[in-house]
C-alpha cells in the first residue's frame, strides 16, 4: 500500500442560503454554545461566521487546513471545531462530507 501525495486540493465550497441559515442557527445555538465553553473552559464565545472545509496534510498546509485560517488555529482567543454530522445532516449539507468552524472568545 502506497500514499498518495496531494499537491493541490480545493478547498472551497458554496452552501444554499437555506442550508447556511439552518446551520448558523444550529452553530449559535445557546446549549451548543454552552458545550463549547465547557469543553473549552471558556466563559463566553461567539461563531464567526468563518468556516472552511479541512484539507489534506501537504507541505502547504501542514496544520490540514487552508492557510489562511491557520493563524486562528495559533491563536488563544479562537478555537476550531469540527461541525458535529448531524448539524451536516439537518442543514443538508452533503458536499463538503466535513466542515470546520471557528469561534472567538469573548468577555
């Protein structure tokens, strides 16, 4: 079994106005919200409304995801998670399988 190096993934996405306004909802929800900031031990965080699709290990993006959301990755004030399945799945979201989105602490 060989690996198979991947130079140049797409990374982008578009989602449907619905898909995103049912996702959004979802992401900002206050339970939601609350499990973030517990598994964080955060107070209080707010979505960004930034979310990328993560991308393969390469020698241009060794942290897998674009490059221009790595200094969000680096930083104490933000924190990435992984867009739960079945937020996927209710906001009919099939393509991309994965998404990422990025929340800000706040005071």
């Amino acid at each position: 079994m060989s690996l198979k190096i991947v130079s140049n993934f797409d990374s982008s996405f578009t989602l449907t106005p619905e898909s995103k306004e049912t996702l959004f909802q979802l992401l900002t929800n206050q339970s939601f919200l609350r499990q973030i900031c517990q598994s964080s031990q955060w107070v209080n965080i707010e979505f960004t409304q930034l979310l990328f699709q993560p991308v393969p290990y390469s020698l241009n993006t060794p942290k897998g995801m674009p490059s221009e959301f790595e200094k969000y990755q680096e930083s104490d004030d933000y924190i990435i998670i992984n867009v739960p399945p079945n937020f996927m799945f209710n906001a009919k979201i099939f393509k991309p399988s994965r998404l990422c989105a990025i929340y800000r602490k706040t005071a």
